[in-house]
C-alpha cells in the first residue's frame, strides 16, 4: 500500500509541471495592452505567473534554480524570464497569450514595482 501511494505521489508531481491549456482565473480579453496604463504585480503579473509558471517554477518546485514565487522572486527573474517566453523555451507545453507576455514587458519597463 506504501508503494502505490508513494507511486501515486511521484506520478503526481511529474505531471505538475504540465501547462493547462486555457487559463480559468485570468482576464485577458485585452489584446491591445498599453504600457500607458500601470501594470499591478498583484492584480496582474502574480496571477500570470501562478497560471504559467507557477507549476514548475514555485517555491515547492524551482525548476532550473527559477523560483518565480512571491515579489521578490519574480522581479528578480523577471527579464531572463521574459526572453524565455520570447524565444519560445517558456513554457516547455504551449504559450502564454501575447497580451499577458506584453503586461509582463510593461512591467519590467515600469520598474517592476510591487503593486
């Protein structure tokens, strides 16, 4: 019975990583994100990541040495994470919506700010 659970735990977390297709928590039905408007890390950047990254890049798990958990996180990774959302290499199953990746550039381009 051990064994099985055991089984079952490390199957599990081997299939954490997979992306889910569509996001069920995040309003992107803006397309034309402007960097005019201030981007919120809490409103907007935090969600993103959690639906995104979140899987393989969390404080439980920190794939590659990435851990995007918390503000602090986040900001620091947040340029290498984005051009590897650009160059296709993030996420390893599907994509992020350009929208989402443009919030994440204003972002950076605003300063990161914890908001």
């Amino acid at each position: 019975m051990k064994k099985i659970l055991f089984l079952s735990l490390v199957i599990s977390l081997l299939f954490s990583c997979k992306k889910e297709n569509t996001p069920t928590t995040i309003n992107n039905t803006n397309n034309n994100v402007s960097c005019s408007k201030t981007i919120s890390y809490k409103n907007e950047i935090a969600p993103m990541l959690n639906m995104y990254c979140g899987g393989c890049h969390s404080s439980n798990q920190s794939s590659g040495g990435i851990n995007l958990s918390g503000y602090s996180n986040a900001s620091n990774h947040a340029t290498r994470s984005l051009n590897s959302i650009k160059n296709g290499s993030m996420p390893p199953m599907g994509s992020i919506p350009d929208s989402l990746v443009q919030k994440l550039s204003c972002w950076i381009n605003q300063g990161k700010a914890n908001n």
